[in-house]
C-alpha cells in the first residue's frame, strides 16, 4: 500500500482509514508519509511477536520501541509519535478505551462523587474542572503506602501544610482560590461523614487586600510596538496579529478569544458576541481595524470544517487553547524589546487609554464588561487630571 515500502503486517486493513484520518486533522502529506511508514514497522513487529491489533496501547508501544529502537532521520521515535494512531483506533472502536486513571479506585470514586454535588450546586463546567484539580492534589497526598484513602483524620495542620506548599508556586490571587476550592473540598467531605471534624473553616485566610495598588498597564506607542512586530506575510502572523488586536482593541480575556466561533461575527451588524465569564454572552461593536485584522486571518485560514475562530497551525488542528493567546503576547513582547507582559495588560491598557480619551468609568465598565462597576472603579488611580481637581491641598504646603 501506499505510504509503507512493505507490507505493515498486522496493522494492513487500517492504513487507507489511518491515511484519511491523519488529513483530516491537517496532517501534511509527507508527515503522513512518515507516520505510514511508522505504522508499517509496528505491524511488522506485531506479526514477528504473534500480537493481535487488540492488545495494542501505550505499553506496548514502549515495548515495540525498546525491542526496535526505531530512529528517525532527525532521532529516536517516541511514544507520542503513536498517540493519533491509538486514538484512531479507540475512535474505531477497534482497540480497548483508554484508562483515564492509575490511581486507587476509592480515589476515583470519591472524585466522581465530588463532581456529581459541584454539578449540583450549578457550578459552571470549568469551576467545576478546577475544583476537582484541586481535589486531585490534595487527596492523592492522603493515600496510604497500601493504597487506600484516609481523609476521616484531617486535622487543621494538614490543610494549612498543604495550602502552604500551593502557595510557594502560585501567585497571590491563585492562592487564595485555592482557599474557596479547600473549603469547598472539605465541606464535601464533611457532609459525606468522611472527615471526623469540620476543618473547612480552619483553612486559614490568605493576607491580601484589594486595591491597594495600580492597575499595571501599558502606554499606547507600547502596544503599537506589539502589534508592529507581527510578519503579515505568514499565516502565523495574521493570526497572532487578529489575536492582538482582540486583546487591544476589545479588550477580551484569553478564554474569550479561544472560545470565539464563526457565528460569533456579525458582519452585517458590525457586532461580536463574546461568551464571558459565568456564561455570560454581550454583543459588542467590531471595530474596523480589528475586524480588517480578523478577515485577513480568515481568507488564509484552512478551516477544515472547524467552527472556532483561532486553530492551531500544526497538526492535529483544533481550536487554540486560551494558554496560547499568553504565548503570543510574550513572543510580541521579546520581538518588540519590551518587558514580558501577560495578555491582561493589554485589557488595562484599553481601559486606561479610553479613560485618557474622556469616557466615564460606566462606559469602560460596559466595554470590559464587568458585572461590578467597583471593579472598574481601580482604574480612576490613573487619572491623574481629574484627580487634581478633587485632591486635598497638603496642610503646610504654603508655608
């Protein structure tokens, strides 16, 4: 068959399906070439060991590779080389499901019940993912060298000593979510009578007070800069420039430029609907330069019957991640010789720039769509002509 230079042994009947399935998921024909290839050496070595397609996963893939060492040009092959072809094959039902979990089954199952009560306190999917991390890393600290699960003597040290240690790596507004996730958790346990005690309320509270300091934001000739270094003559630029002028001239969060789709775009209307947070969708006007920004990237674009507005430009092609929308800041950043800044600034640079130009802080509010305008109210820091009108003379000062 085409795409092997011999037979791929056992693997034979699922080439052509294997073939199509890569060039659906933007695969380049030479790439696809070389991941035939590697399929034919695996069914090979299938057949010379008497394995049946059936058996085949993760593990024995590994030991495919330590018995052939199989190379290629630019090195060694790799577990990961063969993961489209195992989700190829579990999509076909041809191959067992993967196991999504190693840990104890006690462990799984109280997860399980956990995400079942969040759900039923009609916490949005992506809390809920969150909040189960967390009950991830707590509770599989609590697992016995025998394997089993011991929560029911949880003392306040433990919780503090584990708040602690998330504290050294995350920053403070990180921490102190960490607080509401912990206390969510042991309240769960709680009421499932698996803790002796209520120690939900001695996660102790993280030190830390809200607006005490400015919005750190960013001069316009800045984010000029920013938006200059995108090489529009590749596709990789057009992207990342519509991503910047989202972020610069809406001022939409990284989850809401990943979450865009194509029915999101009211061209007619001139309009956006942006889904935010807490699943809220505002309509906002498309400014014409950001709009100009997303048909260039659109006209070039491969969609491959993708209804996300930003995919990823290497196969498997799917929607970006909001992770990615931080990448292209900072990449902006080191070509345009500025300091590193994450995406967010970019919305303070909005607000403080439209505040500059004379809007009111209800239209700022309305723009960033906070659902509080004491949210928007840190920006009137940064105002420093209006601030002069209202400030207090120094006693003392005229003497």
């Amino acid at each position: 068959m085409s795409g092997t230079r011999r037979t791929p042994g056992r693997l034979g009947p699922h080439v052509d399906g294997y073939r199509g399935h890569l060039l659906e998921l933007g695969y380049t024909p030479g790439t696809v070439t070389h991941k035939l290839n590697e399929l034919g050496h695996l069914g090979r070595w299938m057949a010379s060991e008497g394995v049946d397609v059936q058996r085949l996963d993760s593990e024995m893939i590994a030991a495919f590779l330590t018995a052939t060492g199989l190379r290629r040009p630019r090195g060694l092959v790799t577990e990961r080389t063969f993961r489209p072809l195992l989700a190829y094959l579990r999509s076909k039902d041809i191959i067992a499901p993967e196991c999504p979990s190693q840990s104890p089954a006690a462990l799984d199952e109280l997860i399980a019940d956990y995400r079942r009560w969040l759900f039923g306190r009609a916490l949005a999917p992506a809390t809920v993912h969150r909040y189960e991390k967390l009950a991830q890393r707590f509770l599989a600290g609590r697992i016995s060298p025998g394997g089993e699960l011991d929560v029911m003597n949880l003392t306040g040290a433990d919780v503090a000593s584990f708040l602690l240690a998330e504290s050294v790596r995350l920053s403070l507004g990180s921490t102190k979510g960490r607080v509401g996730e912990l206390r969510s958790l042991l309240r769960f346990l709680h009421v499932r009578g698996l803790t002796a005690r209520a120690v939900a309320e001695a996660v102790p509270p993280v030190a830390g007070w809200r607006d005490t300091g400015l919005p750190e934001t960013m001069t316009r000739a800045d984010v000029e800069r920013l938006l200059s270094t995108c090489e529009r003559s590749s596709l990789v630029g057009i992207r990342d420039h519509a991503i910047l002028m989202l972020l610069a001239g809406l001022g939409l969060r990284s989850i809401e430029i990943a979450r865009l789709e194509l029915c999101d775009l009211h061209w007619r209307a001139g309009e956006v609907t942006v889904r935010g947070k807490a699943r809220r969708c505002d309509r906002l006007p498309l400014p014409r330069a950001v709009g100009e920004a997303l048909v260039s990237y659109l006209q070039r674009c491969d969609r491959n019957q993708q209804r996300h507005v930003f995919l990823t430009l290497r196969a498997p092609v799917r929607p970006i991640p909001p992770d990615l929308v931080g990448d292209v800041v900072r990449r902006a950043c080191r070509r345009a010789g500025l300091p590193v800044v994450r995406g967010h600034r970019l919305r303070h640079a909005l607000a403080c720039e439209l505040l500059r130009q004379g809007a009111s802080l209800i239209d700022i509010s309305q723009v960033l769509r906070h659902s509080d305008l004491g949210t928007t109210a840190v920006y009137a820091k940064v105002d420093l002509v209006r601030l002069r009108h209202v400030a207090q003379r120094w006693p003392g000062a005229e003497r």
